[in-house]
C-alpha cells in the first residue's frame, strides 16, 4: 500500500475593479468548454488518475510553448494535484519537478511519472491478484462482509461505497498487499482511479456528493480493466528517453525551502481557489482505503500543510493573515464579508469562518510568492490557472485580480489576466470567470 485544534463570496467588487493590470481579460479567449477537457489524444498517463476539474495537458503545451521552454530549463508546479504539469513536461521533454501537500494526489503523481514498468509483468501481476482475490471471494462462507475501522468509516462521506463492493475492495486489496515489487504502485493507482464513481456511490459536478448508490459492482474486473490499460500505455510511452520529472510532498508555502535557489525557470500551477471546497474531501475515499488517511488526527495533520481554501480547514493557530498587513484590498474584501453575515443573520460556526478564511487564503498565498522567489531564476516566467468565487454570501471574489496585486507587492511583474474560461456559480448559475494570471521574476 503508498506508503486539538477545531477548524476554527462579494468581495468587494469595487476593490477588486480598482485593481488595474495589463492587458486585462483578453475578449478574444476562446471559452467553449472544450478550453478545459482533456483531449483524447491526451489520456495515456493522465487519465490513469486525474482530478475532475484538472486544467487540460494541452493549456500546459500552450505556455510551454509561449514560455521557450526547452530540454535545458527546468519547470515548477508548486500545487501539483493529480500531476498534470509534471506528467505533460515528461511527455514533450521538459524537466520538471511538482510540489503537492496531499499525500494521495503526491503519491498519485509520481506513480504517473514511472515508465520504466515492464507492461507484460504489470498485466501477469493483475491476472495473479485477480484468481487470487477471486478465489477468496468464492471461498468466503461467512455472513459477515468485510468493513473498514470504525475510525476509517468517520472519515469517508456515508455512503460513498456499498457494503458489497467495499467488501470486494477489501479482498482485492489485501491480494495486492500480498506481492512485492516495483509494479505495486501502479496496481494500487489502478484501484484510486475506479473506486470513487466505478466502486463506489460519488459524483462529482463539481462539488463532491453522492450519486446513483449501487449495492453491488464487479470490483476485480474493473480494476483488472485499469490495469491492462495502464500496461497499454506503457507499452506506448516506456521506452521514451525522457527527462527526469519528480514530484515533492510539501506545503507550496514553503517551497523555499525544498529546491535549491534559483533552480525553476518557470511556473505553470493553478492554486486552491478561496471557497468552501475542502480538497481533502475529494481523495477521501482512495485515501482511506489505501491507508493514507488512517483517523481525524491524521487528517487534520494533512490540512494544516494547505493554503486555507475553506472553513473546514481553519485552525485557531493559524496566522498566515500576518502576511497581509500591506494589502488592505484583502482586508476591505474580508470585512465586507463578515458585514455580510451579520445583515444576513447568520450565525453557524462556517459561516463565522468566512472572512477569516478569505484572508487566509490570500495570506497564504502572499507567503507562497514570497517563498517561491528564492528559487526563480531571474526572468522566469509565471501561470496561475485561478478563478473568481462567490461562495460566501454571494459576495463576488476577484482571484486573479487580487492574487495580481499580492504578486506585484512581492516584487513580480504583473504581466497580464487572461481569461481561460468562464464557469457558471453553483448557487447563482452567474458566470464567472477562470483566468490564467501571467507573471515574470525580475530577480
């Protein structure tokens, strides 16, 4: 298998709209929807395991290109995810390295940057796992199905797998557990990439939540399926000479302290976005199931290497907010939406948390830019793939315009907004827009 704090959107429009940058908001983006899918042509390796509102290898491409980005620079992702950056740079022969705080999405990442697997012995592997798990399965003379701990069990949303297919998932991953070798870990990604909507009851649209529940599924012959299309894969892409692309488990605040100094020639990221998305929430299940989530301590660990996104990860100690004492954009935006809150009555222990995680999340990522500077070189070149929000009270958030002004207090050079694509809100079904924000360290 991978291996007591209580978690204590118009941001002022007006502010947001003083914010003057160059060349703001190109009219001419193409904003179609096929702007943030994955092309078909793009699914070997990405699709092995991939966040649904990933941006698409092919946005990568573009500003590799637009960057000069060749075989001799090096490329950063400081908020990795599922590794579409790294694992796109390996593909066009860019050396790149990625930062992700998950340890799922970390794990996930670096298991698609490994093609040195003979696909012959993966797909012998996955036929031995399969009679081995089977033949337990056929075997099995109790009435009595197998569950997860009690502790796992709280952790997961109810409901998100049936007794039946969590009982089959329990045997298979016990059959995996029982082989060694350098395969393992793409067996074991096999399995993330089909529990959530193949295994199990989620949906993702784009909030997380439970979909059709099934009460059975063919466990072994999905995974199995997973497998061979990894091996698939493989067979196309293994014996590529390629440069070395890595991927580090950490807290993108701190990225100075885990590269070397002026190392990175360029950025192409999309951060968290200031909402009530609790990123954690969406590797549950595979978390869980896996290993890397074994209880709430262990959890809550988890989230407090994050930039504060959402009030399901704010903690009395934090205080990434010192990092705004220069930004009263920040600070006006905030405070217009506690007076929100108090027009409005609201009075849940969340809702108190809103202001105090929008400045956080800007907090956050102030001290990310800071860090960072240390290991650009001088002229590199930055991507921020960020979105406006509207998730507290309706108050409008203007992400890129504000992470624009953070940036240019750090010292970078505010290059342009370019809008990547627009999105509807989920409580209003307003439009709002998702941009890719253009920087440049002088250095």
């Amino acid at each position: 298998m991978p291996t007591s704090d209580t978690p204590a959107t118009s941001a002022n429009s007006a502010v947001a709209e003083q914010i003057q940058l160059p060349g703001l908001a190109r009219e001419h983006a193409d904003t179609r929807p096929s702007q943030n899918q994955m092309l078909s042509e793009d699914k070997p390796i990405h699709d092995w395991y991939r966040f649904v509102l990933s941006y698409p290898p092919h946005l990568v491409r573009d500003y590799v290109s637009r960057f000069s980005l060749g075989a001799e620079h090096q490329l950063l992702d400081p908020f990795c995810g599922t590794g579409t950056t790294p694992v796109e740079a390996k593909k066009i022969g860019i050396p790149a390295v990625g930062i992700e705080a998950l340890p799922l999405s970390a794990w996930a990442s670096r298991t698609k940057l490994q093609w040195d697997i003979n696909p012959d012995e993966l797909r012998f592997d996955a036929e031995l796992i399969a009679k081995t798990a089977t033949a337990t399965l056929e075997s099995w003379t109790s009435d009595d199905l197998l569950e997860l701990a009690p502790a796992e069990s709280r952790l997961i949303l109810k409901n998100s797998i049936s007794p039946k297919p969590l009982h089959q998932t329990l045997i298979l991953r016990d059959a995996i557990n029982s082989i060694s070798g350098s395969r393992k870990d793409h067996l074991w990604l096999a399995l993330a990439r089909q529990l959530p909507t193949e295994i199990g009851n989620l949906r993702f649209g784009p909030e997380i939540g439970l979909g059709q529940v099934k009460e059975d599924a063919p466990v072994i012959d999905l995974w199995a399926k997973q497998v061979h299309r990894i091996a698939d894969d493989l067979d196309r892409w293994r014996q590529r000479r390629r440069p070395p692309s890595r991927v580090i488990s950490g807290d993108a605040r701190n990225v100075g302290t885990l590269l070397s100094p002026q190392s990175v020639d360029a950025v192409i990221t999309s951060p968290p976005y200031p909402n009530e998305k609790d990123y954690t929430r969406t590797v549950r299940l595979e978390s869980v199931i896996l290993g890397l989530f074994s209880d709430n301590k262990h959890l809550r660990d988890v989230k407090r290497t994050l930039v504060r996104s959402n009030s399901r990860s704010v903690y009395k100690a934090d205080d990434d907010d010192r990092w705004l004492d220069q930004l009263p954009a920040v600070t006006q935006l905030a405070d217009q939406i506690e007076a929100r809150r108090v027009e409005l009555g609201k009075t849940s222990g969340f809702e108190r948390m809103y202001h105090r995680v929008t400045r956080l999340y800007f907090g956050g990522m102030a001290r990310h830019f800071e860090s960072l500077k240390t290991v650009l070189k001088p002229g590199a070149q930055l991507a921020y793939v960020v979105g406006d929000q509207a998730s507290y009270f309706r108050i409008m958030i203007r992400t890129g315009a504000l992470l624009g002004e953070i940036a240019a207090h750090c010292g970078y050079e505010v290059i342009d907004r370019e809008l990547f694509r627009t999105r509807a809100a989920t409580a209003t079904r307003s439009q709002l827009n998702e941009e890719v924000l253009l920087l440049r360290w002088p250095g």
